[in-house]
C-alpha cells in the first residue's frame, strides 16, 4: 500500500486518507536532519516514551538525507486521473498475465490464508498485482529517507508522517528491521503489499510461524498480511464487490452526494432509478459510484467488500482497478484449469 501509503489525491496503505493538493508546499529539504530543533525534540520523544537510546538515534538521524523527489511525488498522485487513463495502469495482460503466475506459484499459501480470513484469493492477488507488480516492484527509496522528508518537510502532512517515523523505528526494533538499509515507497511503505510502519504494526501476521513478520522476501507472510488487513476490515468471503449499473432520470443523483460507503438497501436505489444485472437483493445495502468514462460518465453499485477494498487505500479508483484485476486475473486462472480439484 496500497496501501496506498501516499498523499494527497493518492491515498495510503492505511485506513487514513491524504487530502487533495492544490500546490506544492515550501519544504526545508536540504543538510542533514539531526541538527534540527524539531529532529531533537522528536529524539526526546521516542527516548522518554519508547526507551530508544538517544546516541542511536543520532546516529540513524545524521544519516537520513532531505529527498525533494519525494515532496515532488506527492503532488502528482495517480489517484488525480480520471478512471479511463487510471484503468489501463492497472489492467494489462502483462499484469493479468503475471497475477495467473503468482496464484499458480502460491496456491497452497492463497488457499490457507482464504480458509483462515475468510478472504477470496483472487482479491489477494490483485491488491498485490496494483501494489507492485507481484513484488516487482516495492520501492527504491530508503524508508527513513522518506519518513523523514515528509515528516519535517511536509507541513501538510507532518503530523501523520512524525506518527508513521515513530511506528517505523519501533517496528524496526519489534522485527530487527535495518532502519538505514530499508527500501520502499516515496511514502515510506514497504514490502509486496506496500504496507506503511503503522498497517505492518498492527495487521501483518507471521503467517508460517518461524517468529518473524517478513513482508519482502516470506510469502506465506506476505499473502497472510494483505488477507489479515482485509478480514479485519470485514471482508466478507464469496460475496460481490461491485456491479455495473443503468440508471435513468434525476432520482439517482442524490445517492451520489451519500458517498461510497455502502449505506442505501438496493431496494431504495431501484426507485431512484438504479438498476443492476444481474439484479441484487432489495435489502442489500449499497452504494452509487460514478466514474469519468472517455465517452461519458459510468456507474456501478458497489457493496461491502467494496468498501474494504478502500480502506487499504482510499480512492474508489484503486478499489475499482483492484475489482477488475481480479475478476480478469480469475477468469485466465479458471480458463487455464488452475484451481480445480
């Protein structure tokens, strides 16, 4: 993260959400950080609180190094697209293709972790497939580089990311994480599932038992982690995501102003003007998401695992990209008699 585990319109790993940017902020990213009053106070703080040792803890902070491409980053999320150039980031052969191999490659762990959450295996694969290309790609910045620059050279974003650098140091003792050898994001997430310090704290699991929570290099923790985050933001296993919807006359527009958080029984969005095929129960609760199409806007109802998509990341834009990878990923994996019995 996605999470999703970035800024602005780009929305984090976590369940917190970046507010959109309407210009790139002044920074102070330039000498070393260790030197600063507000880098001492912060010492102060994880030696009094956490028990750091303080020379450490210099010593980690004369070694991070200001990034203005990380500032840059953050203004220039995808997340700003509209949905006809964001879709074909994410679904390409290549990327279908590749979620194919790696559910042939992890079936036995995907079928444990499905069992286990309760969370569909093909969903798994796909939050993997946006994140970073089944592992393809998890980020050639230095996390302390990035926790810091966006913490004391982001002032939209300070106080999250002061949060996320203290998390890190703090996971980096829990999992003997090398705070100066770590690589991830330009907002300081790591791993194949792109998780920020505080998600890997709280939702990865040491899924195979050897007593380490490794989200780079243990699969098993890996497709267990983005499973667990799923399952505790109530997945909820078999049932549908989205579905596309017609809608007509003016009756629809007023469940657009609700937002995506899936709250209108179907029922409801029937007399409005929705409509859905196939068709959804009536006492299902849902929601109406209207996206920006080449050739005008499209709409889809979509429901609670939906919603749990978003919260890994909070664009509808990432949910949806992770709902048709995964439906593209399963019907190859189907077509090629993977996963029958």
């Amino acid at each position: 993260m996605s999470h999703r585990l970035r800024a602005c319109a780009i929305l984090l790993f976590s369940s917190l959400a970046m507010p959109a940017c309407s210009a790139t902020p002044q920074t102070g990213a330039t000498g070393d950080f260790s030197n600063r009053p507000e880098v001492q106070t912060f010492i102060d703080e994880m030696v009094t609180t956490h028990g750091l040792d303080r020379e450490e803890l210099v010593t980690v902070f004369d070694q991070a190094q200001p990034r203005e491409s990380i500032i840059a980053a953050m203004t220039r999320p995808a997340e700003a697209k509209p949905w006809y150039e964001y879709r074909p980031i994410f679904l390409t052969r290549s990327r279908i293709e590749g979620g194919v191999k790696f559910w042939s490659e992890h079936a036995d762990i995907l079928r444990a972790a499905e069992e286990k959450f309760a969370v569909d295996a093909q969903v798994i694969v796909a939050i993997i497939g946006v994140e970073t290309r089944y592992g393809g790609n998890t980020g050639s910045y230095r996390v302390l580089d990035a926790l810091s620059t966006l913490a004391f050279d982001y002032p939209p974003r300070a106080k999250f990311f002061r949060s996320e650098l203290e998390q890190f140091l703090l996971l980096s003792r829990e999992e003997d994480v090398d705070v100066l050898e770590v690589k991830g994001s330009y907002a300081g997430a790591m791993g194949y599932g792109q998780f920020i310090s505080s998600s890997y704290r709280h939702y990865a699991v040491d899924f195979d038992n050897d007593g380490k929570r490794d989200l780079w290099d243990n699969p098993w923790d890996i497709i267990g982690s983005v499973a667990n985050y799923l399952h505790e933001h109530k997945w909820e296993l078999g049932k549908p995501v989205a579905r596309h919807a017609r809608v007509q006359g003016d009756g629809y527009k007023t469940l657009l102003e609700k937002g995506i958080k899936p709250a209108t029984p179907v029922r409801e969005m029937n007399k409005l003007g929705v409509q859905t095929n196939p068709p959804l129960p009536g006492n299902m609760k849902a929601a109406l998401l209207e996206l920006e199409d080449k050739g005008g806007p499209e709409y889809w109802v979509v429901l609670n695992n939906f919603y749990t998509i978003t919260r890994y990341n909070r664009s509808p834009l990432y949910a949806m990209a992770v709902y048709q990878l995964s439906e593209e990923i399963r019907a190859l994996y189907e077509s090629k008699g993977e996963g029958s019995e």
